[in-house]
C-alpha cells in the first residue's frame, strides 16, 4: 500500500529542489614559462650562453629542447645509435625526438644552477624547451602559482644548485612568465 504521507514529502521534496546552476564551461590558464639561460663550451673551446624560455609542462617524460633552438644557437649535440622511444602526453611518438640529445648544458635560473641534459625534438614555435614535472619534483621549489613567484627551498637545491652563500640566496626569487606576455626581469628579492 502507497504510504500517503512518504508521497507527499516525496513530491515536496521534487518542488523545492533548488534548480541546479549551469555548469560553467572549461577554464585555460596561461601556460607557465621559465626564462633561463643555457651555457655550454662549443668546438673550438669558447664558452657560450643563450637565454632560453622554457615551458614548465606536466605532459613530458624529461628535459627537451626545441630543435629550432638547437640549429639556431649551435648547441653541441650528439646522435644515438640506436633511437629511442619519447612519446608526447597523449601516448603518440614525439616527432623527431628520441634520435638526438645535447648532454650536461648548464642551466641557469637566477642564481639556480645546475647540469642538464636534453632530448632534441620539434616542438611547438617559439618554444625553446621543456621542462618535466619530473624536475619540479627534485628541485621541489615553492611555487606561488597565481602570482608566478617561485623560490628554492629544497634541500636538494641547497646541496647541490645554489651558491655557497645561500644564506643571501634563498631570500631571493624567480618570476614565472605568463604565456603572452612581454619579456621581464625574471628575478629579484623578497622584502
Ligand atoms: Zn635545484
């Protein structure tokens, strides 16, 4: 038997559900860039240095440089005998990656420091390079996402990236750039 009482709390229920709000359509960010500068000795012994801008990118399995970059600036690169396989974020062969690399180039962020070595593969214009989420996790700097600050705290980098004086060092900070935007000063010192 229909309970009157249960039918009546039912369709009160269905009167006063609030009506759902519209879902809102899919937000883009701008895409977050690191302005570095990649050192290393060319052929004949001389010492190069170029600046270099830097996608932070969560689809890539490891640093990578655009080969635009690589034939432009003449970073020193060596072929592999046997290529290997480096796919892009939807599981599809990267092209013309995975048959070069360009080994130990110094990278410089501020006064962050360290040694890289990069796959070589075409990559979208205007892009220098990439960087994986893989290096945010071993350098593990503090990122403050909307404002695009970011600082190296982590002992990793304490150890093995900064300058001695790091007293000085870790006060200091990297400006994130926002796809888009003109180039700035990218580093500078928190109050
Ligand atoms: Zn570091």
């Amino acid at each position: 038997m229909e309970n009157p009482l249960k039918r009546k709390a039912d369709s009160a229920n269905t009167d006063t559900t609030p009506k759902r709000a519209k879902p809102s359509l899919p937000k883009h960010a701008k895409r977050m860039f690191i302005q570095a500068k990649l050192s290393w000795t060319d052929q004949y012994g001389r010492h190069k240095t170029h600046e270099a801008r830097l996608l932070l990118d969560c689809g890539c399995s490891g640093p990578i440089l655009n080969k635009d970059f690589v034939w432009k600036t003449k970073v020193p690169w060596t072929r592999r005998e046997v290529p290997i396989s480096v796919l892009t974020a939807d599981g599809e062969p990267m092209k013309e990656a995975g048959e070069r690399y360009a080994q130990d180039l110094i990278m410089r962020i501020g006064h962050h420091q360290e040694e890289l070595s990069w796959e070589v593969a075409t990559l979208e214009e205007g892009i220098d390079g990439y960087l994986p989420v893989g290096w945010l996790q071993q350098h593990n700097p503090d990122i403050q996402w909307d404002t695009g600050k970011m600082e190296w705290r982590s002992d990793y980098c304490k150890k093995h990236c900064l300058p001695v004086s790091i007293k000085d060092a870790v006060r200091k900070f990297v400006q994130l750039v926002e796809e888009g935007k003109p180039w700035q000063v990218v580093s500078g010192t928190t109050i």
